[in-house]
C-alpha cells in the first residue's frame, strides 16, 4: 500500500488541480457580485441519509483556499447523518467559501455515497472472519478520495495502484504463457530490481490454485468467478498457505454467502463504481 505521505500528496494534487479547472482565472460570478471583504457562513445541509464523508477533505480544501476560512464541524466524517443535519458550518470572506463550494460538494456527495454503500457490505459480513476491499475501478484523477470513504465506511483499501503491489491476473497469465511462469518471473524481476511488493495472483479454477500453491511465495490468492461450492473447495485447498480473496460480480445480495465459504476478503469494484451521490448543499445563513 502506499505510503501516508504518498496519499497526502495524491489529495493534494486533486485539490489543486480541481480548483484550477473550476475556478481558472477568477470566480467571476462572485468577483462582480460581492465585495472583496464581505464576510459570511454557510452550512453544509443533508438532504439525504447515510454515512457522511469528506468533511476533512472539505477542510483541506477551504485551507488551499483561503486559511482564513474557518470551520465548526459538528458531525465527522464516518457518523450516520438523516435529512436536515447540518455537518458543519463555515465562515470567512463570501468570495473565498463560494470558490470552494462546489469542490467540497462533489467530493462529499461522491464519498459519502461510497462510505455509505460499504457500510451496507460491513454490516452484512458481520459475525464472519470477511473483509470488504475496494478494487482499482475508480474515477480516473480522484482515486484517493474514493478509496477514502471505502475506508470511512469501514472498508479495506485493496492496492492503490500498479506501483504497490503485484497482481497477475487472467490477462498476464495467458501472455506469459502459465500461472506458474508468470510467477517465476514476477519473482525474479522483484529480485533484480531490489524490490518488495506483495504478490496476487489470480485463479480461475482449481487446478490453477494448485499451480499457485505448488510455485509458493503468494501473498494473496483471488478466488475468481466461482460458485459458492468450488470457493469453499478452494480455500479447503489453500488452508494457511496464503490469504485467499473472492472477487467477480458479487453483490450486496451475494456477498455473505461469499463470506460464509471462509474467504478472508471480497473484493467488489461496486463500492465506487455504483453509487448514487448524497445529497448535500452548501448553504448561506
């Protein structure tokens, strides 16, 4: 996984680059219609329910704005919020809080929605050994902000990108010509390059996770595509040999049956590909 520093630096480059294409050579709306010092407060409203998300990043970006912005939070990121809450408010110039409204509310309706829907996937896998993880099916240029509300619902973060792990998957595996070539050479290009990444590598039936097991030094196996039956076989198979993963198409309707087989993760790109935003608005008082 990535570093905590990388991570900061990944929110900081999507705050820049986020007012840079909002906000561009001035807020002229509010540059024509507001003097320069007028000051004022608005209020971060629900209009929905869920889990809400976002309000550090929120400070953040009032910060990048203008550090004068000053905020009274009253419900944090990871707390259940109904229609009519009132997260938090902000006050300071009119200018500088309306440049940054409506970066707060996209990110917050996005990551609220996602911090929510894995929470729905937390609470069904309560009572097994099961964890939710995220996968790499994300909003191109505001991963990190995704993958944050996975983990403010109560998710796992999965690999964060190419760079900090080692999957081989279906694709890598029929290139190179073998589930077990495709492991000696991943080993032997970690060696050559002074490199300590954990593998993953990907079966897609049992005779493959025998190839897997047979080759060692996996971290991680991803039990894919199978049914509720072969996924128990399969991690009967795997014993303590590596962790084991089931991904494919599972569902919020699926997902505990999954977890029943043993598996200790499922991986579902459903937790940021498919959500439908929370409603919030930031509002004058």
């Amino acid at each position: 996984m990535i570093s905590k520093k990388q991570f900061n630096k990944e929110i900081d480059i999507i705050i820049s680059n986020a007012i840079r294409e909002d906000v561009g050579d001035g807020d002229h709306s509010s540059l024509a219609s507001i003097p320069y010092d007028a000051t004022g407060t608005a209020k971060l409203l629900v209009k929905d329910e869920g889990i809400i998300a976002g309000v550090d990043f929120a400070r953040q970006v009032f910060e990048f704005v203008d550090p004068g912005l000053k905020m009274d939070i009253k419900i944090n990121d990871g707390e259940r919020v109904q229609y009519g809450d009132v997260s938090f408010y902000v006050s300071g110039l009119s200018q500088s809080i309306l440049k940054s409204e409506r970066l707060v509310l996209n990110a917050m309706q996005r990551m609220s929605a996602i911090a929510t829907k894995t929470s729905e996937y937390v609470k069904l896998l309560e009572g097994t050994k099961t964890k939710i993880l995220d996968t790499r099916k994300t909003t191109p240029g505001i991963r990190a902000l995704e993958k944050w509300a996975v983990k403010i619902g109560g998710g796992e973060n999965h690999r964060f990108a190419l760079y900090d792990m080692i999957m081989l998957k279906d694709n890598h595996i029929d290139f190179c010509g073998s589930v077990t070539e495709a492991i000696a050479q991943t080993k032997r290009y970690l060696e050559e390059h002074r490199l300590n990444l954990k593998i993953i590598v990907e079966a897609r039936n049992l005779k493959e996770i025998e190839e897997i097991l047979k080759a060692g030094g996996v971290y991680r196996i991803l039990i894919d595509n199978f049914n509720y039956e072969d996924t128990k076989k399969a991690v009967a198979l795997i014993g303590e040999a590596c962790l084991t993963e089931s991904s494919g198409g599972i569902t919020l309707e699926t997902a505990r049956k999954y977890a029943e087989c043993g598996v200790d993760y499922i991986s579902s790109g459903a937790l940021t590909h498919s959500v439908h935003n929370m409603d919030l608005s930031l509002k004058a008082v």
